[in-house]
C-alpha cells in the first residue's frame, strides 16, 4: 500500500509533466508557477482533512496526493528551465542547476527533521498538524511568484522542435538517464527509513534521521559541492562515477551483514545519487541549447516514471522475497547500473549546438 502511494504520486506527476509538453511555451512561466503552489497547499491541507472524512483513509490520502502531486509535476517542469533561461555564462550552468536542486535536498532534510521531531513531540495521533504546517512553505512562495521578475521563454521560431529532439541519439540517451536517475534516487530514499525500522532494528525516529535524512543530506552536500566548485570540474565523468558508487551502495545495503555498514551503504547513496538528475538536465539542455520549456517536461516525465517504477519495483520484490527489503533494494541494483552502461556510450558529452 506504501508502494502505491508512492507510485500514484509520481504517476499523477508523470501524467502533469504530459500535459506540460503541450502548453508550457505557450503559457510562459508566472501563471502555471501560480497554479502549482496553489495546487501544492491544497493537496497539503486535503491531507490533513480527508483521510478522517472519506469512505476509507486510504482515499482520503490517495485524492491528496494526487492535488499536490500536480503541483509538484508543473514545479519541476518549470523550475529547471527557468533557472537555466537565467543569464549566465554557459559554464556555469550546470554548477547552478546543481546549486537549485540541492534545495531540494535541503527541503526534505527539514521536512524530515521537522515531522519526525514534532511527531515525537506531539505524538502520532496528531499528525493532521504537520500537512498544514507544511502547506505554509508554498503558500509563501505562491505570493512570492505573484510578483517576482520571470525571464521570457524561447522563441517558437527559434526553438528546436520535440520531434527533432526525439530523434536525436543524444536525447534518447538522456530520457534513459532521467528514468534510471529517478529510479535510483527515490528507491533508496523512499525506503531507506523502513529498511532502518525492519531490516536494521531502529525506532521510528531513528529510522527516519538515519535513512532518509542523512541519505538528504549527503545528496545535498553533493550538490552544493558542485554548485560551488562544479565549473572546474567535467561533468561527464563524475556522473558515470557516482552511478559506479550508487551501484556499490545499493549492493552494501542490500547484502552486508552489518547493520551498521547497511546504513553507512544507504545515506551514501545520497552523495552518489547527487548530480544524477540535475547533471542529466544540465548535460541535456548543453547539447540542445534551444530545446525550451518543453523539453525540460519530457525530461521530468521521464525522471518521474523512474520515481515512480523504482520504489514499486521494490516493494513488489520485497513482498515476494522472503528476504524481504534487502532483496528490494538489491532489485534497485539495476538502475545504476543503466545508468553507467548509458554514460558509457551516451551522445551527451558535444560541445553546445542545436539537435540535427
């Protein structure tokens, strides 16, 4: 049922990104970022209030997350390349588009540190606090979007046509990298709490700090790391590295015999996972420079479809395993490794020009 939910969400954001491909030059960027972080606090605050008021909770939390699932579909899409339309030297655009999802990260640390902290606290029975709690950070950035200066999109007459992008090699390589990356990142962190809880003996609070916090905050500090410094360094090369390392700790995690070092495997996989999605957008957008707002959808989409297969995968494996957890993640093995076979011969590493 965990596996669903996490599916649904990633699958209503994957069908989002679908309908982005068709509207999103044309819409420009304030109304659709309005909508999202309205979409966002209103999934947020049904979350809180339909789980008690529905036929079952199940489809209380399910309509949930559909609404903010929206919101979240039309912010990646749009943020990305917004953050790129930015003007900037080209050589510093991949340590920028590193730099903002590594906010990301830091998002879901305090997400993470804030509920499991505030649940210890006020206890489990008042959950319904913490959505509405957590609605207030789009809210603001809903009246922040209202007014902010937003750079224009690409031209159509100057835009490189998705039917032009689709056929080329390089881009084809780059939707697998987004399935591959997606699936990796989220197979870990969506699971890595449970697996602390069962598979390693923690609480509850323990299990969230170990897992998916520290898994955050290592994932961030690589990005960071790379938005600081990331113009020194070739982009290329360090993604094909960290899908070596992402393959090393999903191993370790699954097949180590001690907790301890199954733990150490998880949150590094937030440091090798780091630069996986953001890079993939950033070696893409370097290839095909004028590919706009919706090529940046089509990358999502894919991203999300990962997101979203990867954790399901898992727990469909763990419920036919009787090694149960560690046989999921040890099924995550294989998107890592896509994700080096890719790179390996992937069309992404040319020099900035249009797709053709």
């Amino acid at each position: 049922m965990l596996g669903r939910l996490v599916l649904l969400n990633f699958a209503t954001q994957l069908l989002t990104d679908l309908v982005a491909v068709k509207i999103v030059d044309r819409a420009g960027y304030r109304v659709p970022l309005v909508v999202a972080h309205v979409a966002s606090v209103a999934g947020l605050v049904m979350l809180s209030v339909l789980p008690s008021v529905t036929s079952t909770p199940y489809l209380g939390l399910a309509l949930a997350i559909v609404t903010y699932a929206i919101g979240g579909g039309i912010l990646e899409v749009l943020v990305s390349p917004l953050v790129d339309a930015l003007p900037s030297p080209t050589e510093r655009k991949a340590a920028a588009m590193s730099l903002l999802h590594s906010f990301y990260c830091w998002g879901q640390v305090a997400v993470v540190v804030g509920t499991t902290l505030l649940l210890a606290r006020i206890g489990e029975s008042a959950w319904q606090i913490l959505p509405v709690v957590w609605a207030m950070v789009p809210l603001a950035n809903l009246m922040m979007f209202l007014r902010v200066p937003l750079p224009p999109m690409v031209p159509e007459e100057h835009r490189t046509a998705l039917g032009t992008l689709v056929g080329a090699r390089g881009f084809v390589a780059a939707l697998l990298l987004m399935v591959c990356a997606g699936a990796t990142e989220l197979t870990m962190s969506q699971w890595s709490s449970l697996f602390a809880e069962r598979g390693l003996g923690m609480t509850k609070v323990w299990g969230d700090l170990a897992g998916p916090c520290l898994f955050a905050v290592l994932m961030g500090l690589g990005r960071f790391a790379y938005g600081l410094w990331g113009e020194r360094v070739p982009l290329a090369p360090v993604m094909t590295a960290s899908g070596a390392l992402a393959i090393a700790c999903y191993l370790v995690a699954a097949m180590a015999r001690s907790p301890a070092l199954a733990l150490v495997a998880c949150a590094t996989c937030g440091l090798a996972v780091s630069l996986l999605w953001p890079g993939t957008f950033s070696l893409t957008a370097r290839r095909f420079p004028l590919g706009g707002g919706a090529m940046f959808a089509v990358l999502a989409m894919c991203g999300d479809l990962g997101a979203a297969v990867g954790p399901w995968l898992a727990g469909i494996v763990a419920d036919l395993s009787a090694a149960r957890l560690r046989a999921g993640l040890l099924a995550g093995t294989i998107f890592p490794l896509a994700i080096v076979g890719t790179m390996v011969g992937a069309g992404l590493r040319s020099r900035a020009r249009p797709a053709g």
